[in-house]
C-alpha cells in the first residue's frame, strides 16, 4: 500500500516539475516574440529604403 503512495507522489512531483518547465517555455516564448517584433520595427524604415518605387 506504501507503494501506491509513493507512485502517487512522485507522479505528482513529475507533474509539477512539467508545469514549472512548461511556464518557462511560454515566458521564454513570449520574451522572444517580444524581441522579433523589436527587431522588426527597427529594421522596416531600413527594408522601406531598399524596395524599389512602386509605379
């Protein structure tokens, strides 16, 4: 019966562990998007200035 506890426990301990990881991942996942975007913005005026005029 000690053992169905300890299975238990540590399945909620890997669980956790997940969680911990996959938070993690999102945030660095955002701080990434965060930073594209950024670099996008700056380097528009500079990709405006190399296409050739419409007309």
């Amino acid at each position: 019966m000690t053992w169905i506890f300890l299975a238990a426990g540590l399945g909620a301990a890997g669980a956790a562990v997940l969680a911990v990881s996959g938070a993690r991942v999102i945030t660095a996942a955002r701080t990434l998007n965060r930073e594209v975007a950024t670099a996008q913005a700056q380097m528009e005026p500079r990709r405006a200035r190399l296409r050739p005029p419409e007309g």
